[in-house]
C-alpha cells in the first residue's frame, strides 16, 4: 500500500473515542428534559424532586448538557447514574463524599457494578412489596411477621411499637416486629425493648436538632440538602450503637 494510500485509510477511521464516564454502552445522547427523567425515577423514587437534582448538580456526581437557551438535558446514561446515586442513599446511607468516589472509581473502571431492577415504590417512598402495600392491620402485620398476635399487642402495650390513629402499622413495623421476635426466644420480652425505642428517639432528636437550621432555609436545594444530612446522620448513629454493643459482647463472651 502507498503512502498517500495509508493516509487515506488513516483519514477514514474515527479518531479514538475518549474514556466515557460510567455507565458505559448506554446512550449519551443528551434529549431528555428534567420533567422526563423526573417521570423515569419516580416509580423508584417518588419523592425526587428537581431541587434534588440540581444538588446533586451542585456536588459534581451528575454533568447535564446546557442548551444554549440554559436549559438542563440528561441522556439515558445520566438517568442511570442518577439512579445509582439515589439507592446508594437509600439503601445504604452513604454520605455524597463517598458516593462520589465510587463513581469516580466507576468511570476509571477500577470497579465494576450491575445495574439492578427498579424496585417499585409508595408514595411515601416505601418500598412496596409484591402483593399489597401501605399501612399494616395488626393482623397483616403478625401474619408477615409470622408471629402471634399477642406479640403485637405487647410490643404495643411496652410502647415499642406505636400504631397510627386509625390502629394501622407503617412497613417497617415488620422488621421490628421479627427482630423482637428472635430477641423473645432468648427470654428478652416486650418490656426489655422499651430502653432500645428510648435510645433510638434520643438520636432521632439529636438529628432533629443538627438539620432543623438547614430544613427551615426556605431553598430548595436547602431542604433537599437536609434531607441527606438526616439521612447520613441517621446512619452513622446506628453504627455508633452497632460498635458499642458489639465492643460490649466481645467483653461479655468467653
């Protein structure tokens, strides 16, 4: 082949795509307005709001195109890094600053990670279960738990559990339910759980008292911040109790 040929044939092949952020092999082509991608989370993830958006703008984990007139426009592989970010918040309370660096180990493919299903949600943002959902009758709430019901009228009773006026149970009355439960085997009874329903409202109110500046500035991206604060404080608090009980069983065990 010539020289002039090898140039040609040079000439025609694309120049080398640059390393795309994650996730790769989905479309980056930037069409979607933020009332679009706001309908594709919200059967997640129903109460993002625009404001949550343009926060997690503002903390570098989500790039939007600009159109010329300013307006935001995503891609389908935003949309997907978007929905990372919030499971990472939801299911494992992870604090923006670390969520970023897995990202960031995401799109230097130090790491890998498979995109899971949606998981359907309730408009208060609780996961819903395949049959049913919303408030629990004591009644459904001892059959999932699989327990008698006198167990919710005990937990009840030691104020460990509080139904809402109508007598019904939020979703996650169940896993308190089941763990109150186990503990009952080992003779740890309704009454014993009423120190641990204590503690835990007295780290509520320590959360309260640290995003209450930040929930009453009237932004949104303020209130949207809040939100995540509590989230991450509420996290770190129960690893704080998890350390010390676990410190205080290695003492105990032989």
């Amino acid at each position: 082949m010539s020289a002039s040929a090898t140039e040609v044939g040079q000439a025609d092949r694309p120049a080398p795509a640059e390393s795309e952020r994650w996730p790769r092999g989905i479309s980056r082509h930037a069409t979607m307005r933020i009332s679009d991608v706001l309908a594709a989370l919200r059967i997640e993830f129903p109460a993002v709001t625009n404001s949550k958006l343009r926060f997690l703008e503002e903390h570098d984990l989500i790039e939007p195109v600009r159109t010329p007139s300013g307006y935001r426009q995503y891609s389908p592989a935003d949309v997907e890094r978007l929905r990372y970010v919030l499971r990472q918040q939801r299911d494992r309370y992870l604090p923006l600053k670390v969520i970023g660096e897995q990202l960031d180990a995401l799109d230097a493919g130090v790491e890998d990670f498979t995109l899971p299903h949606a998981r359907l949600a309730a408009e208060d943002g609780v996961t819903q279960r395949p049959a049913g959902s919303g408030r629990l009758t004591a009644a459904r709430l001892a059959e999932e738990a699989a327990v008698p019901s006198e167990l919710i009228d005990e937990l009840v009773t030691a104020g460990v559990l509080r139904p809402e006026p109508g007598g019904r149970f939020e979703p996650w009355a169940r896993e308190i339910v089941m763990l109150a439960a186990s503990l009952g085997e080992h003779g740890i009874d309704a009454r014993h759980l009423r120190s641990f329903r204590a503690a835990a409202e007295r780290q509520v109110d320590l959360v309260e008292q640290v995003v209450a500046p930040l929930r009453g500035q009237t932004s949104a991206s303020s209130r949207a911040h809040a939100g995540t604060v509590a989230a991450e404080l509420g996290e770190l608090c129960a690893r704080l109790h998890t350390a010390f009980v676990r410190a205080g069983v290695a003492d105990v065990a032989p």
